[in-house]
C-alpha cells in the first residue's frame, strides 16, 4: 500500500520565489545539504575563477617533477597528455549531470551507495583536501624557512595558518572568484618568469628534456608512461569536485564549462602546464637533489630568490582557498548525515585550520604519499561506479538519479563493491609479495574491478524508490516552485521535497529528512 493511500497529503505550502532567509543562510553554506536551485547559479566569470583556484597548486608542478624524475622526461610528457584527454572527456560528462542535477558529490551518490553510505564520498573528499591543506601548508612555511635560519619551523606553521585563515571563509556564491581573479595572473606570470630565469640562470636546462629518469626500463613493471598516467589518476578527486562546483552552472553556459572551466583549457594548464614547468624547474635547479614534496618550492626559490617566496604565498593563497572550502564543505556534510546537527561554515573553516595545523606538527611528508595513495584508490573506485551508472541507468542522466533520504536506502550494494574494489587496489599497492605488474597498476585494476562489479549489481539489485506520493507531481513547475518545510519552516525548490509517512504526510526538505533518519531525532 502507498503512502499515498494510507494518509491524505496535506496541501504543499508553495512560494513561485526564493525564500530570502534560505538565500541568506546558503550565500555562507553554499547548499551543501541541498539541491542549488537555478536561481542561486552563477555566471561564467565567477564559477571558472573559483573552481580555477586548483590551477596553482605546487602539487601540479611536483606531480609532472615526480614523473619525470622516476620514468623520464619524454615519458612524463606522454603521461601528462593521456591525462589531459582522460580527465577533460571524464569531467566533460560529470560538469553537465552535476549542472543539469543541481546536486553536489555526496547527494549525486546515494542512488549508488544510499543515503548513509553517500557519506563515505564526503568523508573523502574532506580528509583528500585536507592532507592537501597541509601539503600545501608546509610548502609554504618551507620557503619561509629558507630566509630564517635558526627558526623553529613551528612558528611559521601558526603563522601561516593564522595569516591565511581570513582568506578561506569565501564560497561560490562570495568572493572567491574575486580573490582567485585578481591572483591567477600574478601566479602565471611568477612561474613563466621562473622558467626564463631557470633557463638563463643554469647551465644544464638544456638537457631537462633527455633525462631517462631513476627507474630504468629494465626494472619497470610497465612502461614508463603508462607508469606516469597511472601516477596521475592518483588525482581523481578532481572528479567529485567538479561535480561539486559545477551544481553552479546556468544552463546557457554548459558547453563553455564542458570546454574551459572543467574542461580540456582547464587540464592543459592544470597537468600540461605546470607539469612541464615542475620538470623543467626541478631538471635545470636542482638536477642532482632527488625529487621531493618540497623540490619545486626549492627550484623556484633558487631561481627567483625573494620574488619566488612572493609567487609561492600567490599560489597558496588561491589553492588553500578551495582546499579550505572543499573540506569544511564536506566536513559539514559528514556531520550532518551522521548527526544531524548543522554547522556553520565559519565554524568548519577554524576547526579544520586547527586540525591542519596539528598535522603540519607531524612529520607529514613522511606520510602523506601514503595517505593519499589510499583514498587515491577510493576515489579511483567511485569515479569508475559513478561512470558506470551514468552509462548503465539512462533515466537518471536527464535530471540526476534520485537522491531524497526518504526514498533510498541507508547502505545499498554499490558501497559494498566501492570499498570490495577499494580493498582489491590498496593490497595489490602495499602488499608484500604481490606482482610488479599487478602493484604498479593498482589503481587501474581498481577502476575496472568497481565498474566491472557495478555492472553486475545494476543488472541483479538495481535500487528501486517507493512507490509514494511525490511532491514532485503535485505543481506544474517543480524546478521553479518552492514548497516550505513543516520542520525547518523554510522553502526550498520542490524538486528536493518529499513528503514524510505521518499523519497529512507533511512536506520536508532533504536536509530535514536526512536529519530524521539519525536514531533519536525523529
């Protein structure tokens, strides 16, 4: 029997405009437990600067440094191009689901994985931006070193932290296309001058080119270059965060973000670019040091001196300003799944300045590799299930797959084969005994054993919502009405409310509806 059937639905209480107190309150959480509803969608300019934030980050430079000092110059360049085709046909699909769905990452992910199990996706994506925060960080506090010998590292660690902290309080819909705008053209005119200067400045530039790298041929499992795009997908957070920032999108402007924004423009110059300035940097500085986390931020100090530690603050600031948005984001979605409890995003932002700093205490590029090798391999998994259903279950392309709390599962059996798959490549990346092979293309074993077991489980359990009354059906327009919540008292856009199995089976946005699924707030 139907939900429909069993309790007379009391009337929606609809609205044709936005609710100004949830405009009010989602400018600071960027609706991060919500659908983003068409009219909170940005304009090109302010979308591409702030997802376009990622562009400076010395990990781009270190990754194409690290490549091509482990297989060789000529390889790594060959990687990088396979990446960039990858990545811009990959997110090329993920920028218009995301746009046409409204939806960020985690809500994207509950028809595969239900509505607890989503939350892994938030759990990762907050602890990947993190390590990065920290990575980013102790770069930074690293260059500040070099011009104070005898310091405690420490203190520029606070300094850093504290210094930072009021420039990654932005979001979407704020000013972080403002701030990122106005520092993109210092960061690329910073490194093509570090590249002249290097070129100038040192003899052995010249030979960057036919460097063959540490590992010999004879000793890779694979070739090189296949070696370095396999090193690359280690950066498949890329993946959910397009997903993340495309929600943004007007409609007008997808096929500008499918091409630019996160698209092949963005990855030339995200691996292309500061690839090749990671190694021509690295290969002409420092030719004989081998490559390490803090390399880059060497090679650039030794070829700019002072105005490279200025090009270095350029680049954190902008990378830290999504590294910082993307885990308090996430971090706040995680806690409202489990909790139920809302957290403001100011809030978010000084507990996890607090957490980076603690680990910048530790010893972490020690660890870091790691780390993100681990959570490498889950994302890996969730791009190859998330392709998968996109390929496989047609009717949830148009407007997204269905993500309201109250019609799926808590776990489904699309978590069990993300974390089966997940399992599979980290033991073949660290345990003892495993084949070269089957070690060095980990992460690529992981991404067919995910989309190979998801096709299964699509065919066999497909996830099937109830049969209830649907708010959706209810208004001519659920895309463009607004329905109030009888919990929180606020409209959102119908197309994330759904109606709640009691007595007039009253109106409740997701947010709500997740929150009522946590034991003991009903």
């Amino acid at each position: 029997m139907s939900l429909a059937q069993e309790v007379s639905p009391a009337p929606l209480r609809t609205r044709s405009t936005d609710d100004p107190a949830v405009v009010a309150e989602q400018r600071a959480d960027d609706y991060s437990n919500h659908l983003v509803p068409l009219t909170a969608r940005v304009g090109r300019w302010q979308l591409t600067m702030s997802f376009w934030s990622l562009l400076s980050a010395m990990v781009w430079l270190f990754y194409g440094a690290l490549a091509a000092s482990l297989y060789g110059t000529v390889d790594a360049l060959i990687a990088i191009g396979i990446s960039v085709v990858t990545y811009s046909l990959i997110n090329a699909l993920f920028t218009g689901w995301s746009r046409r769905s409204g939806l960020n990452s985690t809500l994207l992910s509950r028809r595969m994985f239900g509505v607890l199990g989503a939350s892994l996706t938030a759990l990762l994506i907050a602890a990947n931006t993190t390590y990065y925060a920290v990575f980013e960080s102790s770069t930074l506090a690293v260059a500040f070193d070099h011009y104070t010998p005898g310091w405690d590292i420490r203190v520029w660690y606070a300094i850093i932290v504290v210094a930072m902290l009021p420039l990654m309080l932005g979001g979407v819909q704020t000013w972080m296309a403002r701030l990122n705008g106005v520092l993109l053209p210092l960061y690329v005119v910073g490194i093509v001058a570090a590249v002249v200067v290097a070129a100038v400045r040192f003899s052995g530039s010249s030979h960057w080119l036919s460097f063959g790298g540490v590992v010999p041929p004879e000793a890779r499992a694979l070739p090189g270059w296949l070696l370095g795009a396999i090193l690359y997908m280690g950066i498949y957070l890329c993946m959910p965060v397009t997903v993340d920032f495309a929600r943004f999108a007007r409609v007008e402007d997808e096929g500008f973000h499918r091409r630019v924004t996160f698209g092949w423009v963005f990855y030339v110059w995200l691996f292309a670019a500061n690839g090749v300035a990671g190694i021509f940097l690295v290969r002409a500085a420092i030719p004989d040091q081998p490559t390490a986390e803090t390399g880059v931020v060497q090679a650039i100090i030794a070829s700019l001196g002072v105005a490279g530690l200025i090009l270095i603050v350029v680049s954190q600031a902008r990378i830290n300003s999504i590294n910082y948005y993307l885990s308090s984001a996430n971090w706040g979605r995680l806690i409202k799944d489990l909790t139920g409890v809302r957290l403001s995003r100011t809030l978010l932002v000084v507990a996890t300045s607090g957490v980076v700093f603690l680990l910048m205490l530790t010893d972490v590029f020690s660890y870091l590799q790691s780390a993100l090798t681990w959570q490498g391999v889950f994302l890996v998994s969730w791009v190859g299930i998330a392709l998968t259903h996109y390929v496989l279950v047609p009717e949830d392309r148009a407007v997204g797959p269905e993500f309201r709390a109250l019609r799926l599962p808590r776990v489904t059996w699309g978590l069990g084969v993300w974390v089966l798959a997940s399992a599979v490549g980290i033991c073949l990346a660290e345990a003892p005994g495993v084949p070269a092979v089957l070690t060095g293309a980990a992460p690529l074993v992981a991404l067919v054993v995910s989309s190979a077991l998801y096709a299964v489980v699509v065919k066999v359990r497909p996830v099937v919502a109830p049969d209830a009354s649907d708010p959706r059906g209810e208004v001519a327009d659920p895309a463009a009405t607004w329905a109030e919540c009888h919990r929180c008292e606020k409209a959102y856009v119908v197309l994330e409310m759904d109606r709640e199995a009691a007595v007039g089976a009253p109106a409740v946005c997701d947010a709500c509806a997740t929150a009522s699924l946590v034991p003991g707030r009903s």
